[in-house]
C-alpha cells in the first residue's frame, strides 16, 4: 500500500515539527521546510526514520514568493527520488513569525512582512503546488484563536489570519471539483519559541493563559499536533470548509 505523504511549512521546530512528527506516526511521510536551522531540519528527519517514516526538509522562506517556482520544482524532484511518487497528499502552511506591536505603533514595513509571510504564502504557495496535491488531498491553513478573542498588540498578525479563514473557504469551494479538503486549525495560546517565547517564558502570560482557559493551563505542541493529525486522519474526510479551535477552551 503506497503510503501517504506530507508537506509542512515550518516544520523544524514548534507546531510544524510536532505535526510531522505525529503524522510519522500515523504512517505518513513527510516533506518538511524549514527557514535557516538546516541542523533543527536534519535532526526531525532522523526522529521520522527511527519512527519507520521518509522524511526530507528542504529550505524555503515563505516570505519571498520569487522563489516559489524553484522551491515546487525541488518539491516535484523529492517526490519522484526520494518517495518515488508524482503528487503528495497532505499540505499544512505552518510556517510563520509573531508579531506583537500596537496598532497605534505598527509600520508598513511589519504589516507588509506579515502580508508576505501569512497571507501572501498561504495564497500562492498553495496555488502553485496545486498540480502536484493528488485529487482527495487536504490541505490545513494554520490560524489563529487571535481572530475569535481580541488581545492588544495582535492587529496586524490577527488580521492576516482573518484573511487565512476566508482564503479557506474559498479554497474549499473551489477544489472541491478535485475531492481536496480546505480547513483552518486556529491554536490557542501554544508554549513554544513563538513570538519570542512570551508564552512558554513569561510566567505572568502564562498565568493569565491558564487562567482563561477552560482546561486551566497555556497550550502544548503536541496538542496542536494531535489536533493535526486527527483532521488528517481517514475518518474527517467529510469535514470542509470549516474553521476548528484548538485552544483548550480559552475565553469562553
């Protein structure tokens, strides 16, 4: 049985790492990127083929869109040499940078960054690799629970993943025709190196996360892996066009 395969933007560390590796797990192969830590890349691939997995990270900033024809060429070279397929089955745009700047502060020069790295990639990343996502794929956008609970200093970066959510249904519609599956996974408050590590590192952000959610502590990686994983699973085939919250219940 040919296995399924994987492609994660992001995916050396955080969220995107945690999904590779669940969906390893689950038996799916993956193709990861990563932005500069070629180390953090090679050392995931090594946890997928301990796991029985295949496994290859190539290097893309998602921040630059001229690049991504060379990067789908590279893509389609994968496949074919290391998984000897000609399509892939799964797309997760992980890939991302925080930001935390009052509107009143914000620059063009942030929000056209963020444009670029969470809309921008989402959008045409997405478009040109379209011919090689198998009919039946899925493809996950990450978003935010920034854009249901209003936090300050997130209006630039929560605005971007508004517009995720609506790309996503758009996408949903409109691949439809092909059998491919258009949903957005918007995480809570996640313990990583996100943003700085505020989450993980600032106990007083801490606290205050724990404290407004329903299951009384800030998010793991794992969870939102897990979370991954299920949508990807064979039995959520039928769920399309919607927005799921992975926060653990936070601002009820």
């Amino acid at each position: 049985m040919t296995r399924k395969i994987a492609l994660i933007t992001g995916a050396s560390r955080g969220l995107g790492k945690s999904a590779a590796l669940h969906l390893a797990a689950q038996g799916v192969d993956i193709i990861g990127t990563y932005h500069s830590a070629a180390a953090e890349a090679q050392a995931v691939v090594e946890q997928i083929e301990a796991l029985g997995g295949r496994a290859a990270m190539l290097q893309l900033d998602v921040g630059q869109s001229s690049t991504f024809n060379d990067f789908v060429g590279e893509v389609g070279s994968v496949l074919k040499d290391v998984f000897a397929q000609d399509h892939f089955n799964f797309l997760i745009n992980n890939a991302g940078v925080g930001a935390h700047t009052s509107y009143a502060d914000t620059t063009e020069e942030q929000f056209d960054r963020l444009v670029a790295i969470h809309f921008k990639a989402p959008y045409f990343l997405t478009q040109k690799l379209l011919p090689l996502i198998g009919d039946g794929g899925r493809i996950i956008n990450i978003s935010s629970g920034l854009t249901r609970f209003t936090l300050p200093g997130s209006s630039a970066y929560a605005s971007m993943k508004g517009a995720v959510e609506v790309l996503s249904r758009y996408q949903a519609k409109e691949l439809g025709p092909r059998g491919i599956t258009v949903n957005t996974l918007a995480p809570g408050a996640i313990a990583t190196d996100f943003n700085g590590g505020t989450v993980r590192d600032n106990s007083h952000v801490n606290s205050m996360v724990a404290n407004n959610t329903a299951l009384g502590r800030v998010g793991l990686p794992d969870d939102i892996g897990g979370a991954l994983s299920v949508l990807l699973a064979d039995g959520s085939n039928w769920i399309n066009g919607q927005r799921i919250e992975a926060s653990g219940g936070m601002f009820l």
